[in-house]
C-alpha cells in the first residue's frame, strides 16, 4: 500500500498541499481528479522524490520510503521528458538499468515493453522522429519497463487515441489485478475514471475535499435528485410535501431535490395520489457532476 | 510482483557508460577528433619534410659548354668546380646545405629559377639571378663562397701551400656560453609545451562546455525529472562527468598515440622520450583540471533550462579559463617569471600553468607537491559545493535559477 500522510507543501507564499493524506491500496487503481492548479503534480512529485514536502510523508507497506524504495516505481510526470536523439529501445533499456534492472533483464524487458505500448517497429527510431501519439506510448513505457512496484501517473490518458486509451487501460488493469501494484494516476477525463478506477481521490486547492469508491461519493457528497413523470397530475403537486423542491421540469417530468430528512416513499406515495405515475427514479450523478457540486462548493 | 531491490551505489557507472558512448557515436565529436589529427599531421608532417631542419637550397652555376675559353658570363669547368668546392664549404660553416647544379647558356637555368627547382643562379660575373628574390642565407653564403675563392687564389699566388691555405680558411666552429645554463632541447621543449598547453586548454574548456551543455539538455527535454525519480541528483552529476571525463581521456590518449606513431615514422620528433613525457604530463593535469572545473560546469549549466542561456552563465568560467590560457601562453617564453609561477600554484590556472613549466624543466619539486595538493584540495572543497547548487537548481526548470535559490532549496 502506498500512503500520502498528510503532505503539505507552499511554494513562496502559495499553499500548494494542506495536508493531503490518502493511501493506494495493493491492486487498487485510484484516479487522482481535480481542477487545474489544485496540487495533483506537486502530490505526485512528493510521492516521487522530486520534491520535497515540508511536513508530512509518503509511506510504502507502513515504512517511510527511501530512494532504494522510489527506485522501484513507476513515474511519468506531468511535462513528458525522454532524450530526443536517443533511440527508443535503448532509451527504455537504459531507464531500466537505471531503476536497478541488469543488462540482460533490462533489454528483455524494454522488448516486451514495446510490444505491449504498441511500439515496437519504432523501437530503433530516434524519440523525436515519432508523432506525438507515439512518443506517448514510450513514455509510458519508460515508466513501465522495470516492473515497477507502484505506478504514479500524472496525465497518462492525455494525448492518447481511444485505441491507445483502450491498451494503456488494459495494462493499467493487468498490472493492478495480476501484480498487484497499486496504481493512482490523474485526469480530467472523468467518464474515464469513473469506468477504470476503483476509487477516486478529488483535490481542491491544496485540500482533499472527497475520497471513496464512487459509489461512497455519490452517498456521502450528492443531492439527492429525483425524475418523476406523474399524468393528470396538477402543477406543483409536490408542495404538499416539506423539504421537497423544484430543481428542473422538463419533458413533462420533474427533477426534485429532496432534503436528507425526506423518504422517497412518501414522494412516491403523493404522487401515486397525484396521479398515474410514469416514470420514477433516482438520478445517478455522474462523476463530472460530482466534481462541479464539490469543486464550486 | 518482482524483489529486485539492488543497491543503487553503483548506478552512477550505468550513467557514465550512457555519456560515454552517446557521445562517442556523436558526429560533431568525430569531426572534431578528425579535424585535430588533421591539424597534428600537418605540423608533423612540416616539421619532417618541411624548411623546418637544415635549410637547403638549388643553386645553379653558369658553365661554358664547349670546355674553351670562358665567356662573359660562364665559368670555365675548372674554375666552376673551384668555386662549388667553396660554396659547399661556405654552405656547411653557415649550417645549411647547398646542392650545386652546372646550368649553360644561352638559357643559363632561367626556366628551372621560373618553374622553382632553383632558387637562384650564379654567373662568371658576379650576378645571382633569381626569379623574384634569392634567400637572404643563400646570398651571404654565395657571397662568403666568392670571397674563399678570392682568398684561395691570393694565397697560391702568393706561395702558399694547399695545407697553409686549409689553415688560413677552415677554423673551427665557435663555442657556445652562456650566462644562464642553456637546455640544448629548448626549443624541441617549448613546442612541446606550446602543443600542450593548446590541447589542454582545447580539452578543459570543450569537455567542460559539455558536461553544462549535457546539464541543459537533460532539463530542456524534461527527462531530468524521470532520471531523478530512479536516482539522486548526487550520483546523475557524478556519472555524467565521469563518463564526459573519461571520453576526454579516450580522445587524448588516441591523438596522442596517433601523433606519436606518425612523428616516429616519419622521423619529425626528436626526443621521442621527452615527448611521451609530456604526453602523459598533458593527460595527468586534464584529469586534475578536469576534476576541478567539471562539476562547476555542472552547477552553472543546472541554473538555466535552454540551450540559448548555456553562454550566460559559463562566462565567469570561459574568462577564468581563457585567462589562465594566456598567462600559461607567456609561460612558454619566460617560464620562471612571476606571474607564472603565481598561476602554476594557484588551483584555477594550474592545470594550465604548472604543465608548461615542468615540460620546460623552470618547477622545482617543491613548487609542483605545491601546485597539485592545492589543487586537490580545492577540488574536494568544490565538489560538494557544487553538488549542491546542482541538486537544488536541476529540477527547478523556467527561468534562470539565481545562485541564493538553488543553495537554500537542496537538502
């Protein structure tokens, strides 16, 4: 399990983390989501070693990591970076040396490497000579080439065509479920996150303002919405009932807000007395939706 | 889930190799290893075959071709081979050689002056005819030959035996003294010294421009921060001047090894001992020089994270370098003087000073225990110094990080 404990880092006289805590557990993919400028590169730097924190600290299997630990994962930072005139097998090869792997492991991993990112009649090509597509693929794999024990992901999505999202989601999951290495990685593209992650950690200007499965998001952090479609039924037949208000009418329904002291029954009940109801449901926010209600409140 | 969790101490050479090599297959560092055998073939190959040893000369003598009476202008082939006789002895106590050739009218040699297989022309009369000059030494020598001649012709005149004759005109070669004690090698030594001190210097400030130039392009591509999270800044330093370093040491020992083996067959060098000397004289103070300006190289080129701004801050070392450069120029003249022996203490200048003064044999022992322990002690003070402002700046890409910055930021 990877742990962030409460982390805080300023730069001059801005607060970039307050006290960030959250922990990746074994085989759990975490997607790490928040507004531009709220701290997610500076976390994920904390977590590498790139940074330092001025308190708190980031903890592997309960001990405090050091650089022989670091040295076992997997990073690919926010600003992509590879030498641009070095060839792309050799650049994965020596990366992986670099991260402790022998020389003949190495070289049979960066092969393997390139296969699985799709890469792989670009392997004796110049970095620079690829698209940019391309480059993206070999970027992850430099952060996956040495077999890494925890993989930190500032962005991997971006730039990607949906079949290279489509293989980086796959080996995401592969190395989760069948290594057992926890994966935090950050986005914005949020149906993305909500399709791959196991749980989701929002930041918000320095601060943690959610975290959980999504599910946990949606009890613990959403309105409560629902869609009801009641024929013969007169306008605002609702009012009946406190702690119940007009969010939005629209295709000859309603969305109702209730308060938290509301039971659904009793909406259903009412509308039952209402009229003939057609349609009854709850609104399942989506994660988008749930990052605008945390981030603007 | 693997356990490979080796020691990182030995990471450093997996960097060096990584320097050492993407630099070797590098073709600017071909071409620049090219143009300096080049430039070592050319001077060797003047010196061999070159003006550079005993001065020689054509000179033609006009002859009568019928063997009777003279004319104007041509000796008769008697009186030719008198005077040739006195021209080589005038040629060898002027220690030069003067190969004669008998040229006749009505050309008299006056297409071999045009087409340079002459230099110059001498008639019964008294006139060398040149093309568009005569060398100045062959003139005095022609001149000193006539005058033998003349002496020659007195002296039989007036009685002399062909041994009084010999008596009055061979005298020994004079001796040399001097007031200071005088190397015989002096002038072999300088340019021994001379060449060193331009390799070393070419060498110091071209493998220190690379070791900030690989700084820089480590921060401009970004991969610094991928390289920082498998490895401390510490051991990324380290590596690179060491794989930089001993790319300089290969390139050194090859050109050296290349001059030598050309200067030996064709016969250029002289004191082929003194040469191998200096030779590893040279490589000794790069790898002392090198180890003292590298990591400083390093730290100025971790402040700035485009390759534009490399001239701004290696300035200050340019201008340490460049100054040392020239007083060590000086030094090859008047080796003893004291702004020399001055630099080839002092721990910048050095590595640049103290090599020229040795080669020139003007270091006493004391001085160079002196020199070298300074500057290795220097270099263990500045390394981590170094070290730390390179730690501190490496990661910090933008705009150029101000010295104050990069210090306070590395832990």
């Amino acid at each position: 399990m990877l742990e962030l404990i409460g982390l805080r880092r300023s730069f001059d006289d801005v607060v970039a983390l307050d006290d960030v805590s959250f922990a990746v557990p074994e085989g759990a993919i975490v997607g790490f989501v928040g507004p531009n400028g709220a701290g997610k590169t500076t976390a994920m730097r904390i977590a590498l070693g790139v940074l330092e924190p001025d308190a708190g600290e980031v903890r592997w299997h309960g001990e405090p990591v050091d650089a022989r630990v670091r040295r076992r994962f997997g990073y690919m930072p926010e600003e992509r970076g590879l030498y641009p005139k070095m060839r792309v097998r050799e650049q994965l090869v020596y990366l992986a040396r670099l991260h402790g792997l022998p020389a003949g492991y190495a070289a049979r991993r960066a092969d393997e490497i390139v296969a699985t990112m799709g890469v792989e009649e670009r392997a004796g090509d110049r970095v620079e000579s690829l698209s940019l597509g391309n480059q993206q693929r070999v970027q992850l794999a430099a952060a996956l080439v040495h077999e890494p024990d925890a993989l930190v992901l500032d962005e991997p999505f971006s730039g990607l065509d949906p079949v290279g999202v489509d293989v980086l989601a796959g080996v995401l999951r592969r190395q989760a479920q069948n290594h057992g290495v926890p994966v935090v990685f950050s986005s914005h593209q949020l149906d993305l996150v909500e399709r791959l992650c196991d749980a989701v950690v929002l930041i918000d200007r320095g601060r943690i303002v959610a975290s959980g499965t999504i599910d946990e998001l949606r009890a613990s952090r959403a309105r409560r919405l629902l869609r009801v479609e009641v024929v013969g039924a007169a306008d605002g037949w609702y009012d009946a009932l406190p702690g119940v208000t007009l969010e939005a009418e629209a295709n000859g329904g309603v969305a109702l807000l209730l308060d938290d002291d509301v039971d659904e029954q009793r909406v259903l009940d009412l509308a039952r007395a209402s009229g003939d109801v057609l349609h009854f449901t709850r609104v399942r926010p989506s994660l988008a939706e749930l990052f605008r209600e945390v981030v603007s409140a | 889930m693997n356990d490979i969790r080796p020691s990182d101490r030995g990471v450093w050479r997996v960097v060096a190799m990584r320097d050492f090599w993407v630099r070797l297959r590098d073709k600017g560092f071909v071409i620049s290893t090219c143009v300096t055998l080049a430039v070592f073939s050319v001077f060797i190959l003047v010196r061999a075959y070159g003006g550079v040893g005993t001065p020689a000369y054509d000179l033609g003598i006009v002859v009568d071709r019928a063997g009777g009476p003279a004319t104007a202008a041509a000796y008769a082939p008697a009186q030719a081979s008198a005077v040739t006789a006195q021209i080589e002895a005038a040629a060898s106590s002027a220690l030069a050689d003067v190969r004669v050739v008998e040229v006749h009218p009505p050309d008299a040699g006056r297409d071999r002056l045009r087409e340079g297989s002459l230099d110059g022309v001498l008639a019964a009369d008294g006139i060398l005819e040149g093309d568009a000059d005569v060398p100045t030494q062959l003139r005095q020598i022609v001149q000193a030959a006539l005058v033998r001649d003349r002496i020659v012709a007195a002296l039989e005149a007036a009685g002399a035996t062909e041994a009084e004759v010999d008596a009055a005109l061979n005298v020994p070669a004079v001796t040399l003294r001097t007031l200071q004690p005088r190397d015989p090698n002096r002038e072999e030594n300088g340019g021994i010294a001379f060449i060193g001190v331009l390799l070393l210097y070419g060498q110091l400030f071209g493998y220190g421009v690379w070791v900030a130039t690989g700084v820089i392009e480590e921060k401009s591509s970004r991969v610094v921060e991928i390289l920082l999270s498998a490895i401390r800044p510490r051991q990324l330093m380290a590596g690179k001047i060491l794989g930089i370093g001993l790319l300089g040491i290969a390139q050194m020992i090859f050109i050296a090894a290349f001059a030598m083996s050309l200067a030996a067959i064709t016969g250029a060098l002289k004191l082929p001992a003194t040469a191998l000397g200096a030779a590893a004289l040279v490589l000794g103070w790069f790898v002392l020089g090198f180890a003292f300006y590298s990591s400083l190289f390093a730290a100025a080129g971790s402040l700035v994270s485009r390759m534009e701004e490399l001239q701004n801050v290696i300035v200050p070392l340019n201008l340490v370098i460049l100054v040392s450069f020239f007083i060590s120029i000086g030094a090859v003249q008047d080796p003893g003087s004291t702004l020399a022996v001055v630099a080839s203490l002092l721990p910048f200048s050095a590595a640049l000073a103290m090599p020229v003064r040795i080669v020139l044999g003007s270091a006493t022992l004391p001085q160079i225990v002196l020199s070298v322990s300074l500057l290795i002690g220097s270099t263990m003070l500045l390394i981590p110094l170094a070290g730390r402002l390179y730690a501190g700046a490496v990661l910090r890409t933008g705009s150029r990080v101000k010295l104050r910055d990069a210090w306070r930021s590395a832990t």
